[in-house]
C-alpha cells in the first residue's frame, strides 16, 4: 500500500531523472536552534537546505498544559496505536535522519524544523538538490488533530502521510520507501530499537508507525489565549481581547476558523473543511490546468497527485486534485491558528510574509476575478485598528516555548508592515461586495 504507484506520468519520469542528475551527494552542514527567526538560510543552489539538530523543542511536551483537549485527543488516536515512548523516541529519530532521503542529505525535520515551531520559514520548502516545491511547509505542532492531512486533504492519517514526502523527489527523493528502509537497516542501534518498540526488525510499516506516534505526541497549547479562557484576565492584552471578538463577529473569520458557523471554537480553529479564499489563483491560468489536471489524473493513484501538488504547477488546482470537481478549484484546507505568529509566511503557497498581509487580503474580500471564491469571503470594512487587533489575537495563540521567538517575529512583521502593506486596499475594503463572475466551462 506504501508502493509507488506503477502508472506515471512524463512529469514523474523526468523529475526523477532530474532527481538522480542533480544529485550532489553532500552532507549539509548542521543548523541550530538559534537560528536567527524570519530570515531563512541562504541556500547553496543545488543544495538542499542545512539539516536541524534534534534539540529540546523536538522532545515530546507534556501534557500538562492550558487548554489542552484531553478528550478530544483520546478521539484522534487511532485505536491500536502504539503510543508508547520506545515508538515515539524511535520516531523522533526517524523524523531527523537524513539517511531515509536518496542521497542523505534531507530528513523531515529540514522542512519542520522544532526551531521554526516545525515550518521552514520558506514561502515554499526546498528538499533534495536545492529543488523547490510549490507549497508552503505546514507545522506538524497539533497535526494529530487534523480530519485530513495537507492543504488539500489528500490523505487522512499520519501514517498515510509520512509515506509520501519520502518518496517524492522534490522533497526526500528515495527510490521507494523499501529504499529507505534498506538504508537504515543495517544500523545495530535501529534494529536494537525497532525490536524494542515493536517486537521485530526494521520494516515499513513500523517505521512510518514511529513517525506518526511521534507526530501525535506534538501537542501545543499553554498559550496565553488559553490561559485567557480558563479565567485570567490579564493573560491577553485589551488588544488581543477586542481581536477575539471581531474574529468572531466584524471579521467573520469562525466561519471557517471554528467547528461550527455560530459557535466560538478555542481548541483547533479549524472547521476540517475546504474553501477557495483567493490565493494564488490569479496568478495562474486555471482553466486550461484544470483541464490537464482532468485528462493526467483521471485515473491518477495517490503518488500523482502528490506529485502534482508538489512538483507542478497544477498544485494552484488544491482539492479539485483529488474530486475533480469545478467547485474544489483552487480549495485548500482551513489551517489550524494556533502558533501561526512563528510560521510565517502564510497560505498554502507562502504568499503572504505578515499577519497584516493576511488580514489585509480578507478585508478587501479579495477575488474579483475568481468565479469559485467562497460566497463566505467579503469585504470587511475593518479599520486601522481592527487590523492590529486581530494580529494581536493571532499573536496570543504562540505556545510558551515559542515566546521569545514569537516577539521577535511580532516586532519583525510589525515593522514590515509599517513600511510595505502590499495587501491593502482600504477602497474596496469600504466597498460593496464584488459581482462573482461566473464560472466558466470546463
Ligand atoms: C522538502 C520539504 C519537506 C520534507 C522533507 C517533508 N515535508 Fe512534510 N510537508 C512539506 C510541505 C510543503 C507540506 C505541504 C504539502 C501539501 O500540502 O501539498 C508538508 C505537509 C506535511 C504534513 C501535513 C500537515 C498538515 O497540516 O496538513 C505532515 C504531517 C508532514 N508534512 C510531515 C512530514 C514528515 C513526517 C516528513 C518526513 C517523512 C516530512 N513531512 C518531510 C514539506 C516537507
Ligand atoms: C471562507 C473561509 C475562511 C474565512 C472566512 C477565513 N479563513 Fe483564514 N483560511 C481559510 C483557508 C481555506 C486558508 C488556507 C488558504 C490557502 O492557503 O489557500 C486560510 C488561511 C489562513 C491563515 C494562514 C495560516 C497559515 O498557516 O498559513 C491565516 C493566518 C488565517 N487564515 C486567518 C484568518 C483570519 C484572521 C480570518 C478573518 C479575518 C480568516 N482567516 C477568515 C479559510 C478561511
């Protein structure tokens, strides 16, 4: 089930060509944790990026923590899963060895750095011979929690999931993952471990288990926002409080951000859904890449699609990669919020470098070209300091581990935003809703 798959496309075939040619061979140089914030690495063309040491934000937090959802995450453990500290320790391991990449010069931890709050800081992530993808690196903090993995959802489970950036070869560029395996199984102290954790030797399975019991152990909350709700009133700024609010009133963003369209939702900020906001889509011609995307996928197995979010322009497609449908044109799931302060930049294609640029796009209810805009995007006619409010919310939803970094990031973006607002249109954002044009064939 973890093979890759036998149809392929001509895309596949020369990206893996490209993969074995450009291939350098050279161990990257360690990076730490006290990586200067919002200014990632230059990288050496052809190189893939430095390779993040596993330090004590790696390590599994307790669970002893504001705001944390206990039943909630007794719901999300798949049944049976091992969740021990022998798996989770050997995930850890996993999720920092570049030895599971074809040339050992990438592990998962180069794109979800625990330095980065396990983002890149890249618009989009960089992965075997410097080969630049076409989305931007999601954390995995609170990654158990989500309905679906990816912006587009196209796969439900951790495990799932930990299959495919190895194979790809945009990101670990391994033959196969029996490729990976066959490179860590000679290693006494692994076999010592999967033996430990599970019983039997180096395997697959059990490795892409590993990976996701260390996954699930990533849980982040404890943050001021949480120590808000529990009834500490100076945990968040007047700032901040006025932010919540308008989130869920004026700024209309727990219409997605929330479980439920009425409810206030304090936990993952996320409805598990899909919705096209506008980004990336002018950029691109859709049309006629829907319609290749129709006839290259038609009968395109998981590996495909993969490929073609990751490693083709098609990727602007979103959802509309897996159901084909015209209304998933450019969908992308709704993100958690939480730490979003340490993971700029933003969106499914880093477009966006500050919070202020978030929020200036949702405020001119942006997409006047785009007939598939989710009818709940408008203009929000929010004012100057309506804006800073919400950053200020945002800003509260940074885990304590994460504060120093956090305020560093606040101040970098803030002063960004006072010289370049590239984002703002204050006339539309006063102006009537936008006539949605309508959906062209396909
Ligand atoms: C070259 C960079 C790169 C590497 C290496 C990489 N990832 Fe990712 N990861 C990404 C990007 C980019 C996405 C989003 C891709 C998409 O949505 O199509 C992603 C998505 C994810 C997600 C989904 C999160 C969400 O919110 O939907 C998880 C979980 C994840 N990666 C875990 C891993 C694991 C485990 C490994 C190692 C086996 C790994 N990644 C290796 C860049 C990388
Ligand atoms: C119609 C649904 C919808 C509404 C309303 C909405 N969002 Fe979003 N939000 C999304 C989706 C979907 C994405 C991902 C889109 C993409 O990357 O293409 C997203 C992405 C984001 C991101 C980027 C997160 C990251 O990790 O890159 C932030 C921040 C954000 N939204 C904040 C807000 C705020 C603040 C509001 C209210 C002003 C709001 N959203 C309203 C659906 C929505």
């Amino acid at each position: 089930m973890y093979r890759v798959g036998s149809i392929r496309t001509l895309a596949t075939v020369i990206a893996i060509l490209c993969a074995c040619v450009c291939r350098q061979g050279l161990a990257a140089p360690d990076s730490s944790e006290e990586a200067a914030f919002g200014s990632p690495p230059a990288l050496a063309p052809g190189q893939a990026p430095p390779l993040p040491k596993a330090g004590p934000l790696a390590r599994p937090p307790s669970q002893d923590q504001a705001g944390f959802p206990a039943e909630l995450t007794k719901a999300v453990i798949p049944p049976g899963s091992p969740l021990t500290a022998a798996v989770a320790s050997l995930g850890e391991r996993l999720f920092f060895d570049s030895r599971l990449s074809g040339d050992g010069t990438v592990s998962c931890a180069t794109c979800h750095d625990p330095a980065r709050a396990f983002t890149d800081g890249q618009p989009v992530s960089i992965g075997i011979g410097g080969r630049a993808g076409q989305r931007n690196a999601p954390t995995i903090l609170n990654a158990l929690y989500n309905k679906t993995q990816f912006w587009d959802g196209r796969v439900n489970t951790l495990e799932e999931q930990a299959a495919l950036p190895i194979t790809n070869p945009f990101e670990m560029g391994s033959a196969s993952i029996a490729d990976a395996v066959a490179r860590i199984a000679g290693d006494a102290d692994y076999q010592q471990q999967f033996t430990s954790a599970f019983g039997r030797g180096v395997n697959a399975r059990d490795l892409l288990t590993a990976v996701a019991t260390y996954e699930r152990t990533l849980v982040s909350f404890d943050t001021p926002f949480d120590h808000f709700v529990v009834g500490e009133q100076n945990a968040i700024s007047d700032a901040a409080k006025r932010g919540w609010v308008s989130f869920n009133t004026k700024a209309r963003c727990n219409l997605c951000h929330a479980l439920t369209d009425n409810q206030r939702d304090v936990t993952v900020f996320t409805d598990n859904d899909f919705h096209n906001i506008g980004i990336g889509i002018i950029r691109h011609q859709v049309v006629p890449l829907a319609i290749k995307a129709k006839r290259e996928l038609a009968h395109g197995q998981l590996p495909d699609i993969d490929l073609a979010a990751i490693t083709s322009e098609t990727s602007v497609l979103g959802r509309f990669l897996l159901t084909k449908k015209d209304n998933d044109i450019a969908s992308f799931k709704t993100p958690d919020l939480r730490n979003v302060l340490v993971t700029a930049p933003y969106f499914h294609d880093g477009s966006q470098e500050t919070l202020w640029d978030v929020v200036d796009h949702y405020n001119k209810g942006d997409g006047l070209a785009d007939p598939w805009l989710d009818e709940d995007i408008q203009p929000l006619a929010l004012t100057e300091p309506e804006i800073d409010d919400l950053v200020a919310f945002l800003a509260s939803l940074t885990s304590p581990q994460y504060k120093e970094l956090g305020d560093k990031e606040y101040a970098r973006q803030l002063a960004l935003s006072k010289v370049n607002r590239p984002q703002r249109d204050t006339a539309r954002a006063f102006g009537p809703k936008p006539e949605r044009p309508k959906p062209p064939p396909l």
